[in-house]
C-alpha cells in the first residue's frame, strides 16, 4: 500500500485507471507468493494450552499497546487515504506531484516504522507518548504550510 498506491495513481494519472489497477493487481499478486516463498513458518518449540496463550489479554498494557497501535497506524494510513485530495484540492498541485509525494510519504512511514520499533524496544512509555504528538505536529505543518503550494 505505502509504495502501490503512489505508482499505481501515477501510471492512473498518465496511462489509465484500468492499466493501474492491473498493475496494483500482478504486484500484490507477486508479493502474495513471495509471503509464502520466502517467510519461514516458526517452529513451535513447546505447545501451550488456549487458556496460557489467552492469558495475555488480562494484562492492561496489552490493550493499552493494541489501542496505541490501533490508533496510531489509523492516524497514519487515515492521512495516507486523504493526502492525495488534500494535495489536490489545498495545494492545487499536479498529479504526477501528487505520486511523488505519496510515494515520499509511504518511503518516510517505512523508514518511521524500523525508527520507530527500535525506540519501542528501548524505551516504550517514552515512544507511545511521544509519536502521537511528533504525528500531530507533522500534519499541523503540512497543513500551514499547504496553502502554499508547498
């Protein structure tokens, strides 16, 4: 999603919706097989009964960590979905612009993501806290800065 969508509404924008949805098609196509070539199944090493494997759900930062993450990458992809409007519409941008800035987005938010799980690991409180305003303070900017013509 974060690299199709930009090709896919470039290739849309300069040959045709059809032609671009075949693509975004054969790429999903290709990256499905290469799930199941290429993922290594993990061996269980000892089988533990539902009732341990369930027994996580009763810690709070469990839901604390799947509300965070679910609203996070909500605010993310939320974006995303929008973005393309936003710099149309606001901006008054081209559309070959447009790809090329999604295509920035989808780059930085994978960059973001390996950033952001090492942080996450080192010191999650601190992480969880901080993202959603460094979020905020992105698209606070984008949108001033939108007006623009960025």
């Amino acid at each position: 999603m974060v690299l199709g969508v930009p090709v896919t509404s470039y290739i849309a924008s300069e040959v045709s919706f059809t032609i671009g949805m075949a693509f975004f098609t054969v790429v999903n196509a290709l990256v499905m097989v290469a799930t199941v070539l290429f993922v290594p199944s993990m061996p269980v090493k000892e089988r533990l009964p539902y009732g341990e494997q369930l027994g996580v759900l009763r810690k709070k930062v469990m839901w604390y960590s799947v509300i965070a993450v679910t609203l996070i990458n909500g605010a993310l992809f939320g974006f995303f979905s929008y973005m393309s409007d936003f710099l149309k519409t606001v901006t008054e941008v081209s559309y070959n612009v447009i790809s090329t800035m999604l295509l920035i987005y989808g780059l930085a938010n994978i960059v973001g993501n390996v950033v952001a799980g090492k942080q996450l690991a080192v010191n999650p409180i601190r992480s969880m806290v901080l993202i959603p305003f460094v979020l905020f303070a992105s698209y606070i900017c984008l949108y001033s800065l939108g007006g623009d013509g960025l």
